[in-house]
C-alpha cells in the first residue's frame, strides 16, 4: 500500500504540476479575448466557492466521506483546506484544458432556438426532485442523489441560456469535460488507494469502477461540464452582445428614416443657338 499524503501533499503531487503544464501550453489570445478569458475563468472560480461550499460542508457533516487522521491541517465549515484548494485548482484546470482543445464562441442565428433550451431546463429542473427523491429513498444515496439534486438547476440555468449554442457544440464541451476529469478520477482513485480519503460504505450506492466509486466519478464530470458550459456561454453571450451592440450602432440603410424633400427645379439654360438681339 502506498503511503498515505496529506491533502496538500496531493496537491503537490497530483494537482499543481498538471496546472502548471496547462498553463504553459495555454494558447496566447489578442487583448480582448484574454481580458475575456481571465474573466471567465474568475467569475467561475468565484461561482465554485459559492455554489460547493454549502453542499461540500453538508455531505462531510453527513459523513458521506472523510480524511486520514493527519490528512487535514485545517478546515473551516467542516471542510478541509485542500478541498477549498480543489475548487480552484479543478476550474482552473478545466478551464486551460478548455482554451487549449479551443471554442468558437461567435453567436449564430438558432443559437436562441426554444426547443434545446427548453429540453435543457426540463432536464435539469427534473434532476431536483429525482435526486432528493434518492436521497429520502434509502441512505445509500446521499452522495448519489445529492450530487444530481444539485447539479440540476445549474444545468437548466445554463441550458436556458444557451441551449441553442451547446446543442450545435457537443464534440467542443464533451472533450472539455471528459479530458480533465479522466484524469481527476486517476488521481481520486490513488487518493483513495493511499487512504488520504474515503467515502462512506453506508452513504454510497457501493458500485465502481475499477475501485473509483461511481459517485466520485459522476462529481468530477458534473462539476467539469458545469465549469465549461459556463466559461463556452460566457464569451458566447459577450459575443452575441458585441453584435446587438453593433446592429444598434450601424447607420439607417438607404431609404430608411427621413426623405429628401425635393426643392424646386433650377431654371433651364438657355439654348445657346437663340441669340438676343
């Protein structure tokens, strides 16, 4: 057995080397898509504290996993550091993976179509009442119902936005998503191999694959497709403002607005054969 880490330790392992990488091979934007980049992976980064951080310290409370004695230094809200850590570290990551497999982001006519974006929040809104319904169902599924319940009205709010745009751009969001997660679900599995973590046999469904719970699996791919639909719809919406600003800003065609009023004709010239006497 491989000597247990503690969570910084795993970071240091596991985490900060791959962002690093990322980083280096990350593609040189222009100005503007860079500021627009920055942004994006910031405004994401700060959605991850406050959206994980209440379901987080709720599932530790519940006991849905815990931490080696001597894995955690410090926490606050019963989470550890390491895991306010990941909740960066993982956007981050995702966020250069993303930028280096590239995105179009330009709005296209259909993007607004009403049947994906529909479809989009129905799903989602259904996700609710489906994971909770598992979690008052059987203890089991605390973890498994509990991360769909919560996923859910995030994917209807970015479906509802941008349903059009991610439904014409699966290949883009799927890689995104899967890449940095496959190897999340790599450094998870040897995590919980080492005993630096552990998820609860009471509270978990207890089905794996190749010794990673599913429930761990499922998390890192929820919370990688929620980071890239919302960094792809960021831009993507920036976008589809640039271009309503500009069909504002553009002059009247011709013909459009006030007419010319015609003045009256100039007198004719004179016919140079007549001469006056």
């Amino acid at each position: 057995m491989l000597p247990t880490l503690t969570y910084l330790q795993f970071h240091l392992v596991f985490s900060l080397p791959v962002l690093a990488l990322l980083w280096y091979l990350a593609p040189r934007y222009d100005a503007v898509r860079r500021r627009r980049a920055t942004a994006g992976i910031a405004i994401l980064v700060a959605i991850a504290y406050l959206y994980t951080t209440p379901w987080i310290s709720y599932m530790i409370r519940q006991g849905a996993w815990g931490y080696a004695d001597g894995a955690v230094l410090v926490r606050a809200l019963s989470i550890p550091l390491g895991e306010y850590l990941f909740f960066a570290i993982q956007t981050v990551v995702t966020a250069f993976a993303l930028h280096l497999i590239g995105f179009d982001p330009t709005f296209r006519e259909g993007d607004f179509d009403r049947a994906p974006r529909i479809a989009g929040v129905a799903v989602g809104l259904a996700m609710v009442p489906i994971g909770l319904g598992l979690v008052l169902l059987d203890p089991s599924f605390l973890y498994l119902g509990g991360l769909i319940a919560w996923v859910g009205p995030v994917l209807a709010l970015q479906w509802g936005v941008g349903g059009g745009y991610l439904v014409r751009t699966p290949k883009m969001w799927l890689a995104a998503t899967l890449l940095p997660a496959a190897y999340f679900w790599i450094a998870d599995r040897i995590a919980i191999g080492m005993g630096t973590w552990y998820l609860s046999p009471d509270l978990t469904t207890g089905v794996t694959v190749l010794g990673l719970p599913i429930e761990e699996m499922l998390f890192f791919a929820s919370a990688g497709v929620m980071t890239v639909n919302g960094l792809v719809l960021f831009e993507w919406v920036l976008d589809w403002n640039d271009r309503r600003g500009r069909a504002v800003g553009e002059p009247s065609p011709p013909g459009d607005g006030e007419r010319d009023v015609p003045g009256p004709e100039p007198p004719a010239d004179p016919d140079p054969d007549v001469v006056d006497d």
